[in-house]
C-alpha cells in the first residue's frame, strides 16, 4: 500500500517528537556534576502531578533506540548529547571490573549500586549501546555492548539457555530459570528469549558464529511457543503454569488465550534475524503465521503497548517475506497509536511522549488511570512504529535490520 509523501513527513515529524521527550524529559539538568540521575530517561511521568519514575537499564536502551535513530535522520546534536549521557549512566550500570569473572558484562538493573540485573532489561540496554556505537563510531560503546553479549554468550548451554540474571551481592552470581533463578516463578520462557537481541545486532555486524548460535537457539524456542494458529504463548507448556493475570505482557482474554503475548517484547527480531542468517524458512514461516494471526485477531484495546509492538512486528515481517501488512497498521493507527501521542501540551516532560501504562494494570505508582502516564514503553515502540511508515527509519534495535 501507497502512503502519500505528505503522510510520510507527519509519520516522521511525530516520531521525532517522540524522540524530543526523550531529550525533554531526560534527567540530570540540576546541578549536573552532583546529580546522580545524569543521564536517566524516565521509566513513566505522571501528568496530572507532574511526578516521575526515573527509568532503569531497560528503558536506558529503548530511549537509545529512539535518540539514536532521531540522530541518524537527523543529524541535530541534542539527540546525540542525550544518547551519550544515557550512554553514561549505562556505563555506570555495567560491570566492567575483570575481578568479577562470573558477571563481568551484566548490567545492573536500577542504579550501579544495584545488587542484581536481569538479562532481558540488560540486553536492550546493550542494544542501545550497540546502536549509540553504530551512528557515532563510539569504541567505548560498542565495547560494552560486546562485553555485555560475551557475558550471554559465555555462560549460554543448550541445557540451561540464556542466564537470567546476574547477581552483583552478597555473592557473585549468574542464575538461570531451570534453576529456579531470578524471576523463575514468572513464566515468560519465550519473552526472555529478547535476551538475544543485541547478539543479534552484534551478529551482523562482526558475523561472529559464536553469536548466532545463541540466537539460533532463541528462536528455535519462541517457534515452541507458537500455537497452531499463529499466534505465541508466554511459555512453550501452558500446563505448568497457572493463568497470568493482567498485565503489560498477557493475561488478557478468556481460557487459554490468558497466555497469549499481546506486547512480545520484539522477539520477533530474533526470529526474523534468524532467518536473515540462515535462510531457513522455518523462521520465515513463524513469522509470517504470526503476523497473519496478528492481522486476524488484534489489536485489542488493553494492553495499550500491544498495538505498536504488533505494528513493528507486521511491518518487518512484511519487509522480509514480500508481504504487504501496511492497510492494517493504518486502520488501527489512530486510535491505538497517534490519539495517545501528547501534542500541544505546555508540559515539556509530557509534550510528544505517549500515554499509556499497563504495567500495574490500571494507573501506576501515584494512582490515576492508564492514560494519565506518559511512558517510555510506548514511547519507544510507537516512535518505532512511526519510524518505519514514514520511510526513513527502521525501529533500531527493535528491528532485525538495526540501524
């Protein structure tokens, strides 16, 4: 499907007033040097008080994606001063320090005097620390982006997967959901296969092997999670875990379909990418009947990150297979995506973000309802979901083509 020049330049024009809330939002203004938030983006702001959540590893990496590929288009300096201040604060976050044998790469998840990191938030950290070394040439960033997919890469088995977790005290530790590690009672066993997104990334850039054999065997899992009828389920046995409830993820629906992912996280990158090394049309396959299924049966109005994570997953399964999903993002795109968009606000830390938490269900932290928040979550996937119909971009590190 066509889009008009004139609806390309207003797709563009939205996505980089996405990327302004980044820039506008970002913290560390106030007495700089003494000001340890330096660098963070927000995890969410709510409006109506004009209170915030500093954000985290994972939100450090997605704000990247965003900034970063606003610099590429772009080339106006205040996206890159505001990538290379989160890309500070994520250098504070990951342990570098070779004394740490076990975890040195992991990211920290909160703060760097956290005492743990999940994988998965780490690993879009470390997608954005890959994407900051792709559009400025940084060394120190790519660095820490390889530092970070040797950690995944070293401690990886076929037996145990991916770790999810790295814990920094009171003891040095990597932990793994066989084992009943980190987050082992949550069973999103084909969400945490985002783990390999930035060996992805890291993949096609140096076409080191090592890489894609874990992003092999992280695809090879997500297609164990994909029902009959295209669609994906939290985990490869319903049967072992009881329903989840609502949340930004799944728990939507009735009976079974509580399982299904509704915000996958991107795993469809791994998928695709594995596809794009291999040719194996199996990866293709997978994609093809999600995105069919996708188009048959969603968006729905909850989540409301569902949507533009869908809309990203379609557009590049599209791309890949020759497929033309482009009149479905659009006859959604109003309602799901650019309604939720603030624009015309006098609200810097509001004005061009996008409204919509699900994390707590219903509001967040200070109460209120969905759509008083601002967040980095929908910030991040629509400003990906603009990105791509305006032509120019590509979602960055929530894409299998990066940036």
């Amino acid at each position: 499907m066509k889009i008009s020049a004139k609806d390309r330049k207003m797709y563009l024009e939205r996505a980089l007033k996405a990327a302004d809330w980044y820039v506008n939002s970002q913290l560390g203004d106030y007495r700089p040097r003494w000001n340890a938030d330096r660098g963070r983006f927000l995890y969410y702001y709510f409006m109506p008080e004009g209170r915030h959540v500093p954000g985290i590893n994972w939100t450090e990496g997605r704000g990247l994606f965003v900034t970063c590929e606003a610099y590429k288009l772009t080339g106006d300096e205040k996206y890159r001063r505001a990538a290379e201040l989160a890309v500070r604060y994520v250098a504070a976050l990951q342990v570098m320090d070779p004394r740490y044998r076990q975890i040195l790469g992991a990211i920290k998840e909160h703060t760097p005097q956290d005492e743990i990191g999940g994988a998965l938030d780490g690993a879009q950290a470390a997608s954005g620390l890959l994407m900051y070394a792709k559009v400025t040439g940084d060394k120190d960033a790519l660095r820490g982006g390889r530092a970070f997919c040797d950690f995944i890469e070293r401690h990886f088995s076929a037996r145990r997967g991916m770790p999810v977790a790295a814990v920094m005290y009171p003891k040095e530790q990597v932990t793994f959901a066989v084992e009943g590690g980190f987050d082992a009672e949550r069973k999103f066993d084909c969400i945490r296969q985002a783990t390999a997104i930035p060996l992805w990334h890291l993949c096609r850039r140096t076409r080191e092997k090592k890489y894609l054999r874990v992003v092999l065997y992280a695809a090879d899992f997500i297609l164990d999670c994909q029902r009959a009828d295209g669609g994906m389920q939290d985990t490869t046995d319903i049967s072992a875990a009881p329903p989840p409830p609502a949340n930004h993820h799944d728990g939507r629906g009735e009976g079974d379909d509580r399982y299904l992912l509704r915000n996958d996280d991107a795993i469809m990158v791994v998928v695709l990418g594995a596809y794009l090394a291999t040719k194996d049309r199996k990866y293709l396959d997978a994609a093809v009947a999600y995105a069919d299924w996708t188009v048959a049966n969603e968006p729905h109005d909850r989540p409301l990150c569902g949507f533009p994570v869908q809309a990203n997953n379609v557009l590049d399964a599209g791309t890949v297979a020759g497929k033309d999903y482009t009149p479905w993002v659009l006859d959604h795109l109003q309602k799901h995506l650019l309604d939720l968009q603030v624009i015309g606000s006098n609200d810097r830390r509001a004005e061009g973000g996008f409204r919509g938490e699900d994390e707590e269900n219903e509001g967040g932290i200070f109460g209120g309802t969905s759509l008083d928040y601002v967040t980095n979550r929908m910030t991040c996937y629509s400003a990906g979901t603009l990105f791509r119909l305006s032509g120019k971009g590509t979602g960055a590190g929530f894409s299998p083509f990066g940036l």
